[in-house]
C-alpha cells in the first residue's frame, strides 16, 4: 500500500493547484512514495509514465475501487482509496 491513500488523485490535486497558483508541485507523500508509485505505473520501466500506463493504471484502480460495479464511485467506495503493492498484485492492470 502506498501511503494512507490513493497518491495519485492526492499528486494530481497538489497539480492542479500548483497550476492555480503557478508554484511548483511537491509530491504528496514525499519522494519516495513518488518512487513507489512510478514503478506501479511504469510498464515498460523506462523511468517515465506514458500517458497510456497513467491511464491504465487509473483505469485499473477505477475498476478495483467500484465494488458494485455500476461504472460510478460513490462515498463508501471512495472512502477506501488504496493503491495495492506491485508486489502483492503484479501491478496494476494485472487479472
């Protein structure tokens, strides 16, 4: 698990609102979790994420976190935001 939720929707805030203010983003979580999250996503290890890897990594979790499945997240399902461990899952995407 990486950190106490889901970094990335918490890495895309500090974006947007580095972005509002036209100061630099500091990762949430500090530069390791940033590590950690880089290697979930990055499927083909070249030390970059692709717009296609984000997305599927985001897609993924997208599909994890909907427990009923009905294509939305409500507040309890969003209430448990959790990225899985490459190591427990084989990353994300993986069946």
């Amino acid at each position: 698990m990486v950190g106490k939720g889901l970094i990335v929707i918490l890495g895309l805030a500090a974006g947007a609102a580095a972005l509002a203010d036209e100061t630099p983003a500091k990762p949430a979580g500090g530069d390791a979790e940033v590590k950690k999250l880089l290697l979930l996503m990055d499927k083909d290890q070249n030390g970059k994420v692709s717009r296609e890897e984000f997305m599927n990594f985001m897609g993924a979790e997208f599909d994890r976190l909907d427990v009923n499945k009905d294509g939305e997240l409500d507040v309890n399902e969003l209430s448990s935001l959790r990225v899985r461990s490459a190591k427990k899952t084989g990353g994300a995407g993986s069946k």
